[in-house]
C-alpha cells in the first residue's frame, strides 16, 4: 500500500503536461436556511443539551423542554468543470457553518465539508482528489434536521480526505459501476505526530448498478487499522438502495454493521474503542460493534406539496456495553413540504426518538418530540 500510494504522488502530476490555458469556472450553488426548533424533553445535539440537531434523548428533566432559532444549516459550494483536449477537469468546493449551540454568542464559522478536484481522463472513468463523501453508506437522508443527519441512528457515511477513482459501464439499461478510495482514517490523536500511527490508509469500496434510471443497489465496505502495531481494527459493510419510480413514490435506504467505526468518525452510539497514551501507545479496550438501518418514502401529490417519512434504529452489538452507554436509538420523522416556486419552500417535520440505555441496575428508556419548522431558498 505504501508503494502504491508513493507510485500515485509521482505519476498525477504527470498530467498536467497535457494542460492548456483553459479555465474551470466555478459557479456558486447551495441554500439559505433558517430554522426554529421545539423539543419537548430532554434531547441532545452532538453532546450538546440543544434541539438544533437532534440525534437523541437524553432524559434531562433540567433541559426537557426547549425552543431554538437558527441559521447554521445554510450552505455555500462552487463547482465547475472545462474541457482540456478530450479530458474533461474540475473541482469541488462546499462550506456550510454549523454550531450546535444556537446562542448568537457562538456564531457558526465556515468549515469545509467538500473540498476535491477531479479529472476524467476517458469515457466512465473518474478520478477525485480531496475531501469527499464516503463510499461506505453513500447516501443521504431527505430529513429537514440534515445536520443530524440520521448519524447515530443507522446512517454511517461521513466525508474525509481521499484519493477515490470511479467506473462505471453504460450496458443500457443497466450501468455497472465500481467505487474505490484510499483515505483518511485513524484519529488516534490531535497532536502532531500522532494521528495515522499504523500508516495503514482508510480503505473503501462500493459495487453498485443503476437499472433504466430508476433503481440503484449497491453493496460497500471499509477496512483500516489503529496503532503503531495495528491494535485496532474498523471494517464494516453496507448495502444501499434507492428506487424512483414516479413523483408520487421514492425510496432510499441503507443498511450498515460494523466494528471500531466510530474510531474513523462514522459516528454510532458504541463509542470509540482506542485509548491513546501519552507514550502514543494504545490501550486495547473491548470491540465496539454496532448494527443499523434506515429509510424514507417521498411522495409529491401536489405541484405544491411534498410529504416524507422515514424511519431509523442502530443497535449496540458489542460484547460489553459500559456504563450509560446506548444500547439502541431509534427515530422517525414526517416532513411537510411547501414549494413557493422553484428555488424557496416552507417544511413542517416532526421527529419522535428513542434512546435506550444500559445501566448496572437495568436499561433506561428516554424518549422525546422534536418538532422544526424552516424556511429554505436554493441558489
């Protein structure tokens, strides 16, 4: 792998030889979003007792009911692609400006979500460098919480650095294609030095086929190590599908298991399993190994109305379940849509969630309603 990585770095820039004076324009795309939040219990936002980004109930009878505004779920990107000679190149670039605290006394600051260039040196080829989405559990959920995002809650792909190469065959009315990457994986510290201590990458990939534009399947995994001495390992697998059959039904949904994932940021309830010392050494806690799903249905009965629901739950698996950890969440939500024109709609969601979590004396069961209500204009 080390040679092949070092044969990649001498051979890509190598095409820059075939380069000419022609110039990507990067055109602008995203959405201005605002949001006010009701929860009526207890409920947290990536560890914060908020209702902005809900991916669980907490139980708290101090904050169990609370109301938010926010803009932080807004959006910027600029993309574009141009021609050199019969290779076709680009880049992608997105920021949103998410804070879970919606005080204006932590005003979001832009953070980079995607951040790659790309060539297409021939037909059905595709070569991405840079910050991307995962090929492990690919898609994304139509839930207006989208920076939630069902993590925690059966939805496992995140984004990350990585080199990442994409085929596919057009066979009409079948196109096969295969996804790989290498990439960023450990987090095994902050400190320089000691993050990537295995110096093994973080490997994915994916064999999927769209069927007459209609139905994608596919079928993924990733694989990577911790530790100077490969202590720890993350693999997973993941199976996905999306079915759009006609503007009345849509369908998507994932399936994801796994072990050590969150050690890589594909976030679940078991936690991470790694514990570095100071000496960078790691102390070998017991697996965490995680099971989930999830899915929605859309519907648009109206040129005015758009209706989702969906459904989520992840299970904790591992053999040892500490002490106020979960040991399973689960969610559903229903989406009201109102397009005012093209560009701006009005959502109505509610989410129901349900967190159980183990403890020496029994589990605990915390559930809470989260109601949102937004106004969104795409550009």
């Amino acid at each position: 792998m080390k040679r092949l990585s070092s044969l990649l770095m001498l051979i890509l820039p190598g095409v820059a030889v075939f380069a000419d004076d022609a110039k990507p324009e990067l055109k602008p795309y995203g959405f201005l979003k605002g949001d006010m939040y009701i929860a009526t219990d207890g409920v947290s936002s990536w560890g914060q007792p908020q209702p902005t980004a809900v991916s669980r109930a907490t139980g708290d009878t101090v904050n169990d009911q609370t109301m938010a505004f926010s803009a932080a779920h807004s959006r910027f990107g600029l993309k574009g692609n141009t021609d050199v000679g019969k290779i076709n190149v680009g880049g992608v670039l997105e920021l949103d400006f998410f804070s879970a605290n919606s005080n204006t006394n932590f005003n979001a600051n832009p953070r980079m979500r995607l951040a790659y260039a790309f060539c297409k040196p021939v037909q059905g080829l595709d070569i991405r460098i840079g910050q991307q989405w995962d090929l492990f559990s690919p898609l994304n959920p139509t839930t207006n919480n989208t920076n939630a995002n069902l993590w925690y809650n059966g939805n496992y792909g995140f984004r990350r650095p990585q080199f990442q190469a994409r085929y596919a065959l057009n066979l009409e009315p079948v196109v096969p294609g295969i996804q790989l990457s290498i990439g960023e994986g450990a987090k095994e510290g902050s400190d320089i030095g000691r993050d990537n201590l295995s110096l093994t990458p973080m490997i994915q990939g994916r064999l999927y086929a769209d069927i007459m534009e209609k139905i994608t399947v596919g079928a993924g995994g990733a694989y990577t190590t911790h530790g100077k001495n490969d202590e720890i390992e993350t693999y997973g697998i993941s199976a996905d599908l999306s079915l759009t059959l006609h503007k009345l039904f849509a369908l998507k949904g994932e399936y994801g298991w796994g072990q050590n994932l969150n050690d890589v940021n594909i976030f679940n309830i078991a936690g991470n399993k790694f514990v570095t010392n100071d000496d960078d050494s790691i102390v070998n806690t017991t697996d965490k190994v995680i099971s989930g799903f999830w899915f929605n249905a859309t519907s648009q009965p109206l040129d005015f109305l758009t209706i989702v629901a969906g459904f989520a739950m992840e299970s904790n698996l591992s053999d040892t379940i500490w002490e106020g950890t979960a040991r399973e969440n689960l969610t559903f939500y229903g989406d009201l849509i109102f397009p005012i024109g093209k560009y701006f709609s009005l959502t109505a969601e509610y989410q129901y969630v349900m967190t159980t979590v183990g403890f020496l004396d029994g589990d605990k069961e915390y559930a809470a309603n989260v109601i949102d209500i937004a106004g969104k204009i795409s550009f």
